[in-house]
C-alpha cells in the first residue's frame, strides 16, 4: 500500500515541475488547477505551509502577473525554514 502523499507536498511537486520546464513559478490558479483544488485561498494555506516547513519561500507579491523578473516562489532546504507562526485568515 503506498503511503498517502500530503497536499502541500503535492504543491511543491507541481511547483518544482512546472518551475523546471517554464523557468517560473505557477499562479495559485495553476495549482488549484492542476490539483483539483477548490480555492485559492487553500491553495495559499499549502504553499505558506511549505514556506514555513523551508520547501519553498515566497517572493514579494506586487500583484497581477508579475514582472516576471522576481520569483514569486523559489526553492530551499527545512533548514532554512524561517520558525514564525503562521497567520490565519484576515492576518495574511
């Protein structure tokens, strides 16, 4: 029986790949997309999840597309996972 890959996982994956044959991160609507996912906002719960457990980190968002210059995602190691707390709801 294969052991259930988690769903931030699953975004991180998806992240990896499409950064390796686009050359840049996906939008949260690719990913919800893609995984079957219902929301933005779950989306956005998964990836800050994946930020705090060091898998990725965000760039700073300025809205829209982007300039396409500055990754809004990039990849890291848990060590270098920044410890605070994650915000909930209207604190995001």
């Amino acid at each position: 029986m294969a052991a259930r890959v988690s769903r931030m996982s699953q975004v991180v994956d998806f992240c990896q790949r499409v950064v390796a044959q686009q050359g840049r991160a996906p939008s949260y609507s690719m990913i919800r997309h893609e995984l079957g996912i219902e929301h933005d906002g779950t989306v956005r719960r998964y990836v800050k999840q994946a930020e705090a457990a060091g898998l990725l980190t965000l760039g700073e968002y300025r809205g829209g597309r982007g300039s396409g210059n500055t990754p809004r995602i990039r990849f890291g190691l848990p060590s270098e996972a920044d410890t605070t707390k994650i915000k909930m709801g209207r604190d995001l």
